[in-house]
C-alpha cells in the first residue's frame, strides 16, 4: 500500500468533518423446470422465476435498485426506517451526480450497495454507524473516491480486499473502532492514500508487512500498541500521543526526514530513554524529525530537569 504526502491534522477524539467532502452479490438457483406440469416446454427459455417474481413485488426491473430495495427489505423491522433514509440519499446522490454521501448516525450495521456511484463519487461518510466488519468488495467500483470515513463504528475487523479498488483515495479515517489486527492485506490497492487514521482503536500490533505510509500516519490512545514493526514506513508526520503500551521507539523513526513530525507524549517510555531520545535529537547535525516527548504522571522526574525534555 501507498499511503502520499504530508496532510491535515486534526484530533482524532472527534469525528471527521465532512470535507468537499459493498456489495454482496445474492444468488438464487433457478427454480427447476416441471415439464410433466405443462409449465414449461423445450423451446422455451429457462427463466429464473425467484428473480422475476422478487423484482416484480418489488416493483422495478433496475438491477441496482432491485439490490438495493433487496438490502433494505432484509433488515430487522428496527433498521428498516433507517436503511430506507439510507436507500433514499444514494438514489438521490445518484440522480444528481452527487460527489458527496453521507450515511453517517443512521445506525447501520452493513454497507449498502454503492456500486451505481462509481463515476462521480468523491466522499463518503459512514461514520457514528454500528458496522462491526468490512466485507472483501465491499466498496468495489468507488474508483473516483477521494476521502472515506469510517469513525466511531464498531470495526473489529477488515477483511483482505475490502478497499482493493479505492485507487484514488486519499483519506481513510479509521478512528474509534475497536480493531485489535490489521490483516496483511487489507490495505491493498490504496496507491493514493495520504492520510491514515486508526487512533483510539484496540491495536496491539500493526501490519508486518506491506504498509508503506506516504502521508501522516494516527495512532494516537492505542494503549495497547507494544512496538512498532520495522518494515513500517510513513513519508509525513506520526502520532503516538497516549500509546502508553509502547516502551521504545524502532531506529527507523529517527531517520525520519527533517521535516517531519513525531509526536511520542503519554507514552510508555521509560525516563532514561526519553533522556537518551532528547540528547539524541539535540546533538549537533541531527537530521532527523522533532520528536516530542512527556513524562507521564507515574513516572519518576527527579532526574530529569524541565530543560533536558525536548521544548517546541
């Protein structure tokens, strides 16, 4: 996965705002031709009656509409309001043209199908739903879509393939979900991502290979996160405020460019590293980013002065 360029920030305690700013295929056997009843006869074409009949109590012939109307005729009576407001913002969205859906605080617990929006869709909006995972294809044919939000879920899981066609996004926000892996994988096909967001998720490890972040990277309140992977790479700034499980920082991070950013406050790591990871960064033709540092309030100061910890 590419991950591209330095990015906005913002906290990753509220959810995005929307700025300028899932399918799955049902298949029904057909129903076997009774000949000996006189329904059918030879020279007649199989028809697929279960389809027909659905389509027709449904009362369109659209394929799209049909799955869509399918989506919402299977919900529970308790989602059914809620996924026709749903139903009723992606037609709309699809008679204008529409470069912005948002399906956020419906209470959604899966993903629409998407797939008549593929041209000219730009920002879509799940966020404050109740998703619990993302299905492989679930966006397929979005390859106009620039900036997702998934905040504020119940993520638990992202299976491989889910954002595979998503070539042009540049935005994928991830925040407050309570995702504990990231598969190898499941980032595939984001050669344009420039920003990533997964703070305040249940993490303890990330991808061991395979994430390349060319943007800004968030990990911020993963207390569960230990360490970071060696393979990982991130071209813009990385956030690991209140990772209070981690306990060092990898090498890497401290080859990061000179404009570039860390922040490290709230963390685990111990004072003598901080003390070390300062004197580091102060040393005479030190090329790498700022990094800041905190101790936290468990921590013992007393051998460490206010002006041996990093200032910005």
């Amino acid at each position: 996965m590419n991950v591209g360029g330095a990015g906005e920030k913002k906290s990753s305690s509220q959810s995005s705002p929307l700025s300028p700013p899932g399918l799955v295929k049902r298949r029904h056997s057909p129903r076997p031709v009774n000949e000996s009843q006189g329904q059918f006869n030879k020279r007649q074409p199989q028809v697929n009656k279960i389809d027909t009949f659905s389509q027709s109590q449904l009362g369109i012939t659209n394929t799209f509409e049909f799955k869509l109307k399918s989506w919402v005729a299977n919900a529970v009576e308790s989602e059914k309001a809620n996924r026709l407001e749903a139903q009723k913002r992606i037609l709309d969205a699809q008679k204008n043209n529409a470069e912005t859906l948002d399906l956020s605080g419906l209470n959604l617990t899966d993903v629409p199908p998407l797939d008549v929006l593929t041209t000219h869709l730009k920002t879509l909006n799940l966020a404050n739903n109740r998703l619990t995972t993302l299905e492989n294809g679930c966006f397929d044919g979005l390859t106009a879509l620039q900036r997702l939000y998934i905040e504020n879920n119940q993520l638990t899981t992202l299976q491989n393939g889910c954002f595979k066609e998503l070539t042009a996004l540049h935005i994928l926000n991830l925040d407050n979900n309570q995702l504990s892996t990231l598969p190898n994988g499941c980032f595939d096909g984001l050669t344009a991502l420039k920003w990533l967001y997964l703070s305040y998720n249940q993490l303890t490890t990330l991808l061991d290979r395979g994430l390349s972040v060319d943007g800004d990277l968030y990990l911020e309140g993963c207390t569960g996160l230990t360490s970071l992977p060696e393979s990982l790479s991130v071209g813009g700034d990385l956030y690991l405020k209140g990772c209070t499980g981690l306990t060092s920082l990898p090498e890497w991070v401290f080859e990061l460019g000179d404009t570039q950013y860390v922040d490290a406050t709230n963390t685990g790591i111990p004072v003598r590293l901080l003390e070390i990871y300062n004197h580091r960064q102060n040393e005479a033709g030190y090329s790498g980013p700022r990094i800041e540092f905190s101790i936290l309030d468990n921590q013992s100061s007393d051998d460490v002065t206010a002006d041996q910890l990093p200032q910005r």
